[in-house]
C-alpha cells in the first residue's frame, strides 16, 4: 500500500510516496488505537503504546503512570499552598479571570453539542432534565461530588440501554 505525503520545502509542496507493507499498517493501526484509547496529550499516548509494545498491558499502566505523575505531584503541591498563593491579590484576580474564561469555553462546547445534538424526544429530554439538575444543585448550594454525578448518569445510562436493547442479549453481543 503505497502512501503519499506532500512536505513543504521553500515554499513548494514536494511529494514523498512510502510503501508500507502489511506489517507496518498493522503496527500503525495499533498505534491508532491505543493511543487513541487513553486521554490526554501525544506525549501520554506516545508513552502508553511504547510501555505496551515493551511489556504488554502492565507496561502500559506503568509508563503512563510514570508519564502523569510527576505532572500531578506538581499540581498537589501548588493546590497545598493554594490558599496562601490567593492572597497575593493580582494572583486572585487572575484566578477570577481563569475561572471566567473557562466557563466561557464550557459554555462553547455546550453550545457545540447542542447545535450537533440529535433533535429527538429523548436526547432533548436528557439535556433539560441534566440541565435542570445542575441548576438545583447550584440554586440550593447541594453538597454533591462530581463523581456521584457521573456515576449517576453511568447508572442511568446503562439501564436505558439494557432497556433498549433488551437486558442481557446485548450484553453477551
């Protein structure tokens, strides 16, 4: 199978063809997938493929763990003297400008999902109703983990398609 690529040299566009043969689309294919089968940047998939092509599924876990460690350490000690950090008043201020900036790009990707959101009954009955939800959680200041909620919506999630798809023969297919 023979692909072409187009490198830009000086300004020109100069095509390259490379023959990859059977093995090599089978390798890059499993690239594509188990890179594609962890979030996050390049660096993480590059690092998860690596550890799974040297010692399988525990190479993979523990190259990625290495991976994203000493990034989450980095993070836990800034959060430890977080508050300390936040008296420093243009540093409370940029944290006020973060916070709106990322809302603002939450509220993008809403608008994104909606505008690609089947217009169906039951996906518009989902959104309102998680829309509505989040609203009482903020209006009454509940006290709810985000993980309770995705764990809620994972519960929910599964029993409308075992529902729909009939229980346990869709989950032996």
């Amino acid at each position: 199978m023979a692909v072409r690529f187009n490198v830009f040299k000086t300004g020109r566009a100069v095509p390259i063809n490379i023959v990859l043969f059977d093995d090599a689309l089978i390798e890059m294919m499993n690239v594509t997938v188990i890179a594609e089968s962890t979030p996050g940047p390049i660096a993480i998939n590059c690092a998860t493929y690596v550890g799974y092509k040297q010692k399988g599924l525990a190479g993979a876990i523990a190259a990625t763990v290495g991976m994203v460690l000493p990034s989450f350490c980095i993070i836990f000690l800034i959060s430890m003297f977080l508050d300390n950090f936040l008296e420093i008043t243009w540093i409370a201020h940029a944290f006020r400008g973060i916070r709106i900036a990322v809302g603002i790009l939450i509220l993008d990707a809403a608008i994104r999902m909606i505008r690609k959101m089947q217009k169906k009954p039951f996906p518009l009955a989902v959104m309102i109703t998680s829309f509505a939800a989040m609203l009482a959680i903020d209006i009454f200041a509940l006290r709810i983990s985000s993980i309770t909620l995705m764990l809620i919506a994972a519960a929910v999630s599964l029993a409308l398609f075992l529902v729909k798809h009939g229980g346990k023969e869709a989950v032996g297919k």
